[in-house]
C-alpha cells in the first residue's frame, strides 16, 4: 500500500518522517513556513536515505528520494494527501491553529494526524468540523530508526480512522501501538518516567554510582528489552507463568510502590549530586551520530531475525 502525504513542519521530526513514507514508496510533500526550509529538507532528506541504504535499511535510496518534493503552500501540501503528518512546534496555540488551518484546507479523506510529544488531541482538534479524523501519531527519536508510533484519539476521533492509520503505519515498517484512552505522557514516557526517577533517586541518594547505573540497562535489563517486553520478560522468569510471578515476587513489587521517587528527584541537590559525579560529553553531536549509528545496526539486525 502507497499513497500520498502531507509532511507539515519540516524540522528534525518531519524529514525523518519524509524518509520513512519515501523508503516504502509513497509521495512525499513537505511544508514549512521558515523560508527555504522545506527545500533544504528535501536535500538532507536525499542524504539522510543515503546513510540509512548504507546501513541495509534502505534498498533503492535514490528512488526513494526522488519520492519527496518540497510545496509552496499548505494548501499544496495537502492537496490529495491521504494522510497528514504534522511536526510544527510543540506549543498547544501551534496545534490549534495548524490543525484548524489543515481541517479546512485538506481532502475529506486525508487523516490528520500529529506528532505531538505531549499535547494530547482532544486538547486542540475540539472544535474542528474534522475532528473525527484527527489523532496524535506519537514517533520516537529518531523515527526512521525507532519504529514505535503511539496512535492517541482523542474521544471523537473515528475507530475507522485510527484502524486506517493503523494499518498505514504498519505499511510503511512503522510499529504502531495504540493508546485506549487519553492520557499525560501516552505508554513510552510514562515508562521511561518510572525508570529515570528511580534512576535520579538510586544516585543522588548514593545507592549506586551513574555509570553503573547506565551498566544495569544497557548490560541487563536492556538486553531482554530489545526483543521483548516486561511482560514476556516476566512470564519466562517463574516456571508458572505471570500469575506465579505475581505470588512469588509482588509483595517486594508492592513495598517499592508504596514509597515512589519524589518530584525532588530531578531539582537540587539532588540533580547536583549527579552530576558532580558525570563525565559530560565534549561533543555531543558526534556522540549522536554514534547513538544512530549503532541504532542502525541494531534495527538491521532485528529485521534479519523472526520478531515472534
Ligand atoms: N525531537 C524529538 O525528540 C521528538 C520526538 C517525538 C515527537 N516530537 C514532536 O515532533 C514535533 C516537531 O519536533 P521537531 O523536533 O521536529 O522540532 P523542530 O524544531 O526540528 O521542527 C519544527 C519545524 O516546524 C516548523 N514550523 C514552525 N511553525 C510552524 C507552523 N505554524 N506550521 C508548520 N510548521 C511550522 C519550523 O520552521 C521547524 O522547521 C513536536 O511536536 C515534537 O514534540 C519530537
């Protein structure tokens, strides 16, 4: 499946979404109001495939590149897209009046769909005539590394909608997960919530340093969490399954519950205990071209293997 869309916001988010939609052979309009913006995304775009073929993520960069073009207008951007994906900035009066902007402009049948960070979508598609095809479409960064989508409706968002953004998501290599009922932060960073504000309390409080810290995810826990979840994860970890895990392991589970990290976790002195004891980086840009590098390696590696 194939068709056309509308990238709206042309930024770090957008082109990797460009990348993604033209990789699995879809017609790609870029927008951006910033000048000269959209243009230059189609070029770092054509780069940006060209990494991701020399990583085996992309088979035909070229074809994938001539995929994607820059438009004039919003109105251009839109004009028989079926879906749009909007990455302006992370502000709800933003949202409002872009989304406001793309309900009137686009195609009955193009979904409109926003990744937004944060800002859930019954907070600025309300009003809209179209708001029944609106839902947040959730990347992680960087999305054409990182395949999970979060798909949060707003309550009046069409099931038909979000089973069409589904299987859209699922058509161009993206894994979409979607999010039953609205709620702060949707499933991925409530998740990583947790985990870094028991990680800011173990440290600042002297449990443990941050470097070992960082050792126990990357060396343990993130291992099994490349492939399966905390509740695959569990079920192999009591001969009995989930419900033994749960009679032998709940009752330490439900004292950790009972005494959470504080807000005062991430304010000093806390913060300034951690810190004091990080080695912080020099050159944070290449240290992210590491980062995607071995990302890249990684995605490569699970699409070799069978998921289930
Ligand atoms: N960066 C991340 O890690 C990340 C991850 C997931 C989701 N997001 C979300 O994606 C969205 C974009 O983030 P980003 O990191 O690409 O930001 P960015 O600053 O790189 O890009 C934003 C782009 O929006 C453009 N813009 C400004 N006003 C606009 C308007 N009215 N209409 C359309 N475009 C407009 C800007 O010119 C800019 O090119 C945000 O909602 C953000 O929360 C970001």
């Amino acid at each position: 499946m194939s068709g056309n869309v509308a990238i709206i916001g042309s930024g770090l988010i957008g082109r990797a979404w460009a990348m993604i939609f033209a990789r699995a052979g879809w017609t790609v309009r870029l927008y951006d109001p910033a000048p000269g913006v959209a243009q230059a995304a189609v070029g770092l775009c054509a780069e940006g495939l060209g990494s991701l073929a020399g990583e085996g993520l992309c088979n035909d960069p070229l074809g994938a590149a001539k995929q994607i073009s820059a438009a004039g207008s919003l109105a251009e951007a839109l004009a028989d897209a079926d879906i749009a994906q909007e990455n302006g900035p992370e502000s709800l009066e933003v949202k409002l009046a872009l989304f406001a902007e793309m309900d009137a402009l686009a195609p009955a049948k193009t979904i409109l769909a926003s990744s937004s960070s944060a800002i859930r979508a019954s907070l600025f598609t309300e009003e809209l005539k179209g708001r029944a095809r609106c839902l947040v479409a959730h990347p992680v960064n960087p999305p054409h590394l990182i395949p999970l989508v979060e798909l949060s409706p707003a309550p009046w968002t069409s099931p038909e909608v979000v089973t069409r953004a589904r299987q859209i998501y699922n058509g161009i290599g993206q894994v979409p997960i979607a999010v039953l009922k609205e709620v702060e932060g949707f499933i991925l960073n409530r998740l990583q919530g947790a985990l870094l504000a028991e990680a800011f309390r173990l440290v600042s409080e002297g449990y443990v340093t941050p470097q070992d810290l960082d050792k126990t995810v990357k060396d343990g826990l993130g291992l099994r969490w490349s492939f399966m979840g905390p509740f695959a994860t569990i079920e192999l970890n009591a001969p009995g399954g989930i419900p033994d895990y749960c009679a032998r392991y709940t009752g330490f589970y439900k004292r950790l519950a009972a005494d959470p990290a504080a807000p005062s976790v991430y304010e000093a002195p806390a913060t300034e205990k951690i810190l004091a004891q990080w080695q912080a980086e020099s050159d944070l840009p290449s240290r992210m071209k590491w980062r995607d590098q071995r990302l890249a390696a990684l995605r490569a590696h699970k699409q070799s293997q069978s998921e289930e």
